[in-house]
C-alpha cells in the first residue's frame, strides 16, 4: 500500500456548485466557512412542480457572476490567497453543472489558479466537518480522528450508505434502487397537494400530527437484507392510502398531518435499519457523518441521532445551513483533494474538464497521484 499523504485540511479554497437548482458560490479556509452564497430558485421552479432542467440553467447563467462577487467580497480574502477553485462535475444536471463549469474556467485562467473537480456527494459527506468563522463545528477535531466511519446521505437524488477507511476513497454499502428518499418525499408532497419541493412542508405536518390514526404504510426494504434502499413502494402505497382516503370521503385536513408523521417514520425507520446493519457488519466504525437535504427533518436528526448513539458510536450533523445543496461543502471536498495534490494546473488539463452527470462517489480518483 502506497502512504496516504498526511492531510493538513489547510489552504483556502473558492467553491462552485451549479448541480441543480440553487446557485452556490462560497470561500473555505481550514475548514471554515469564511462566505456561503445561495442563490436559491426555488420559486422559479415551483409553478412546474420539480426543477426543470433549462430553467435553472438559465437562472445559474444569471446569477453566478454576482454570487462569485459577493462571496469574495463576504470572505474578506483576495483572489490572489485562494489556493484553488472547486466546482462540482457531478453528479448533477448536465446542462446545469456545464454553467458552473464554464465559469470556474473562467476564473481559473484568469486569476491563474488551479481547478478542483469535485464530486457533489464527497461534498455532502464532508459538510459535517465544516467550521464556522470562529472554528466552531459539528465535528472539530482532527478528522483522520474519525477513520474509519460511515457516511449516510439523504438528499433529493441519492440515498447511500458509505465506509471510509481513508479519505478520497469511498465504498458504497447501499445505495437506492429506484427513487431516493428526498424523491420520495417530494413525489408524495405533490400527492398531498404541497407543491414542490414538498419534503419541508410534510416535515412541518409531521410536526404537529396528534398521531391517532394509522395507515399501514410498509417500512422500505426491511427485509431485504442487505443495505440497498428503494422508495417506490412506499410511494406507491402512499397514493393508494390517499386515494382510498379521499374516495372514502374524508376531509384531507382530518388524517394528512397523522400521514405525514408515518411517513416519516417509515423512512426514519428504514434508515435506522440499514444503519443498524452497517454497524454490525464493521464493528471498527469511529463515527457516522450525515449530509443531504433531507436531515433538514428534525425527526430524523433526532431518532437516528439516539439510535446511533444507543450503539455507543458518535454521529455528526452538518450544520443546517449545510445540510442542502450549498457550495462550502465542495470547498470542503475541495479542501482534501487540494491537500492530496489531486488538482489540475494547465491551461490544456483544465479545458479538458467536463460534466460528469452520473458520477459516483466510488470513481473519486484515489489519492496520492
Ligand atoms: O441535498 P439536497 O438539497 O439536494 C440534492 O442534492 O438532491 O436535497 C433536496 C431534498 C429534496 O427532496 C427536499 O424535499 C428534501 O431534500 N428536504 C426535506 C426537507 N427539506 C428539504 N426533506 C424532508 N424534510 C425537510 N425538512
Ligand atoms: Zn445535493
């Protein structure tokens, strides 16, 4: 085995990610946070019920020109002291990671810095080790600390159970089948009438259901035994219980909030299990640090935070300004490949870079090149 390269997480980094639809631009130093701008276009793609592809490329096109200016000027760093430009090639929206592409090749010739192609999941993996101005994080000490560990992502796209036993080199356990938890959670919002994305607002429902009444909602993949994921079923079964509910004649607002609460359980409780399963198959495990849009859910913070630790293992939440798509976590992902010299410095290598939609966490390049 080569040695790893000792990773110092030292250096400053400007950060881009245009995957989907939030136009992200921010500036990491040592771990910290020194500016995170979002440009949300939440609204733009609301009236079409999920984010539509040509739309936000469109918006990003807009807006990455004064998200770049005004995370500079936020960071209180010059260009000259960044040590490199991170952007996210994926996986994403094509045409909408080419926008952030395009444009930290801009500003790489220009300021003549080099380009830090980054994984979007390896960024939210990463988001929990992410400080504040004043150093101040979920998890604070030296992340090497933490190896090995599991990663757990929760977002729009993605479900995925990860082991790291080193840095840059990620072996899923489980991924989802078929739609991914944030998907379910939306698709299942749009049933509900909620609108897009619907995630938040079941979560709000959730919150206030008096949790009287039961629908028999199945708990995904539960015995399938391995750690895959799969949320169609339970999407499915979800649409059938409305509609039988609403066939019935019963008024939405007598049974949605309970619903929503079992909903979420369900998909609480599927997690836990797979997590649960990790657990036992690597005994070794240090740690578990989360990332994704969906631990914006309280519940599920909470429920899988005492369960993780009823095992007597550590797990981490990003902040929640980190939790959704946000560009500090690639300045992180940004930050260890920085520090494993896996960057690219001539004007021929960064031309050559281009969107990788599909791009899984396992194809990092590994470090030490
Ligand atoms: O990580 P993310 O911002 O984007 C992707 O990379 O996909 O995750 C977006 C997902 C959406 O499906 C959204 O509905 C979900 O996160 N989400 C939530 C909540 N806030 C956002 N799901 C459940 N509860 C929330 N409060
Ligand atoms: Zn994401």
């Amino acid at each position: 085995m080569t040695p790893t390269k000792q990773l110092t997480w030292k250096g400053t980094i400007l950060a881009i990610d245009t995957s989907c639809d939030e136009t992200a631009v921010a500036v990491v130093q040592d771990r910290k946070v020194l500016s995170s701008v979002i440009s949300s276009q939440v609204e733009l793609h609301k009236k079409w019920g999920g984010v539509v592809p040509a739309i936000a490329r469109r918006a990003h096109e807009e807006n990455i020109e004064s998200a770049f200016h005004e995370a500079v000027k936020r960071s209180g760093v010059m260009m000259n002291d960044v040590n490199g430009i991170a952007v996210t090639i994926g996986p994403g929206l094509a045409i909408d990671l080419e926008v952030g592409i395009d444009f930290a090749k801009k500003i790489s010739r220009e300021y003549k810095k080099p380009l830090i192609p980054v994984n979007h999941m390896e960024g939210h993996l990463l988001s929990s080790l992410l400080l504040n101005a004043s150093g101040n994080g979920s998890f604070e000490q030296d992340p090497d600390e933490l190896l090995p560990f599991l990663g757990m992502l929760i977002s729009g796209k993605h479900t995925e159970i990860i082991r790291v036993e080193k840095f840059g080199e990620y072996k899923k356990l489980g991924w989802t089948l078929d739609d991914a938890a944030g998907e379910a959670f939306d698709k299942v919002g749009r049933v509900l009438g909620f609108g897009y994305p619907g995630g938040p607002i079941i979560s709000e429902f959730a919150k206030k259901a008096p949790r009287k009444e039961n629908f028999g909602l199945p708990i995904p993949m539960e015995r399938s035994g391995d750690m895959n994921f799969s949320y169609s079923g339970l999407k499915t079964a979800s649409l059938y219980r409305v509609t039988e509910l609403r066939e019935k004649g019963r008024k939405d607002t007598e049974w949605v909030a309970d619903f929503c609460w079992e909903f979420v359980d369900s998909i609480t409780k599927s997690i836990i299990n797979k997590v649960g399963m990790a657990l036992d198959e690597f005994p070794d495990t240090k740690g578990i640090l989360t990332g994704g849009g969906v631990y914006n859910n309280e519940y599920l913070v909470r429920t899988l935070g005492s369960y993780v630790r009823s095992r007597g293992v550590q797990i981490y939440f990003p902040d929640k300004k980190y939790r959704g798509d946000n560009a500090a976590m690639i300045g992180i992902a940004g930050l260890r490949m920085f520090n494993h010299n896996n960057y690219l410095i001539s004007e021929k290598q960064v031309e050559q870079v281009d969107r990788v939609p599909r791009f899984s966490i396992e194809d990092i390049i590994a470090p030490n090149i």
